[in-house]
C-alpha cells in the first residue's frame, strides 16, 4: 500500500460515510442535526476536525465493508473462476521458496478457491516486488478501483436501512427519504457490478503477469546456467 492513495481512499468514503451519518440523524431525530449544525456554526475550530474524521470514518467503513464484501462477493466469485487459474498455485509454488522476504507460507488447503485465492494475493505482492514500475501502477490502479468500489458498500446500505425507515417515521420528508433510497439503491448495484468486474480484471491482470515474470525468471535461469557452462 502507499499512504498518499490510502489516504485519499479513506477520504472519499469517509465522505460518503459522513453524509449516511447525517442523513441517518436526520431520519432518528431531525433536530440533531440542527443543533449540530449550531455547533459548528459556533465553534469554527470544528472545521479542523473535519477532514480526521472523514479519515477515520472512511477506515472503519471501509473494514466493514470487506467484512460484507468477503462472503457476499469475493468468495463467491473465486469460487466460480477458480478452475480458470487452477495452475497458478503450482507455478507461484515453484519460486515461491525463493523470495527470503515474502509475507506468508504458501498454503497446503485441499480447496481449490482457497490455493488460487492464496496464490493470486501472492501474485500481487509478486509483481510489486519483481515488476516494472509500469507494472506496479497497474496493479495499484485496479486494486484501488476494486477497494473504493466494495469500500462504498456499507454506507449505501446506511443510506436504503434509514430511507426505509424514514418513510415509516411520521413529520420526516418522504420525498427526500424517497429519493434518497431509489438513488443509495442505483449507486449499490453499480458498486457491485463495478467491484465484480474489477475484481475478475485484476485477477486475470495478476495471473497474466505472474506467469509472464516467472517465464522471465526461468529464462535467465537458463541462460546463465548455459553461459557458466
């Protein structure tokens, strides 16, 4: 990971984190938000704490979000896809004992979608390590694409339980509650198609690439073996 992009990462869904907050407080009890709003306005120190919070805010949403996102999408999905990258356990196994740094063991699990998920986050931290500077924007981009995408989850999911519930309060603003719900819906199933798709991409950028580096590494290999001899 690189701070600056976690950084911004946590800041854009800590934003969309921020506005479920509120809007949640507004469905709960609409007078919280005008005495937080008092509060700010008389106290403009306020105004540094913003951007802390939306961080922290972005951080723990985030995690809730992979907390949903794991059995509902990215187990599923590798479930289905594993036969696709069935030999790449076998191929990351092969130079695997070679990288004295490497984060974890490799796992000996008879499961298929857990050997290939296992090798596939191996990959990534391959082509980090071994890649090209071009190769590891790539891989930074698609993996930030399909964290922002799942990272969205919970909130919108805050958004749809508080707009459902807005419409059963009585004095709350129905076509408010009514549009926030048809939009935080539209936005949820886009964040899944999106974090779906990029998913699949990086999976099969990440096998890609990983087998194109260590053809590479077995070459030279080879060759150097043949120029000693």
């Amino acid at each position: 990971m690189r701070a600056l992009e976690d950084f911004v990462e946590y800041l854009v869904l800590g934003s969309i984190a921020l506005l479920s907050l509120l809007f949640a407080t507004y469905v709960v009890s609409p007078q919280g938000i005008f005495v937080l709003l008092e509060w700010v306005r008389e106290t403009p120190a306020s105004f540094g704490a913003i951007v802390p919070l939306m961080f922290f805010l972005g951080l723990v949403f985030h995690h809730i979000s992979y907390a949903i996102n794991r059995p509902f999408l990215h187990r599923r999905l590798l479930r289905s896809l594993a036969k696709r990258y069935e030999n790449l356990p076998r191929l990351s196994n092969s130079v695997r004992g070679e990288i004295e740094d490497h984060w974890a063991t490799y796992s000996e699990s008879e499961k298929l979608e857990v050997r290939v998920g296992d090798a596939l986050e191996w990959s990534r931290f391959y082509l980090f390590q071994h890649g090209s500077d071009e190769l590891k924007k790539q891989n930074l981009r698609v993996f930030y694409m399909y964290r922002v995408s799942y990272g969205s989850f919970f909130p919108l999911l805050l958004f749809i339980v508080t707009g459902v519930a807005g419409l059963f309060i009585p004095a709350r603003d129905k076509y408010l509650c009514v549009f926030v719900l048809i939009a935080a819906i539209i936005l949820l199933i886009g964040a899944y198609i999106a974090a779906r798709n990029t998913l699949k991409i990086l999976w099969r950028y990440l096998a890609y690439s990983t087998e194109v580096l260590v053809q590479e590494r077995q070459d030279k290999t080879e060759t150097d073996k043949r120029a000693k001899h």
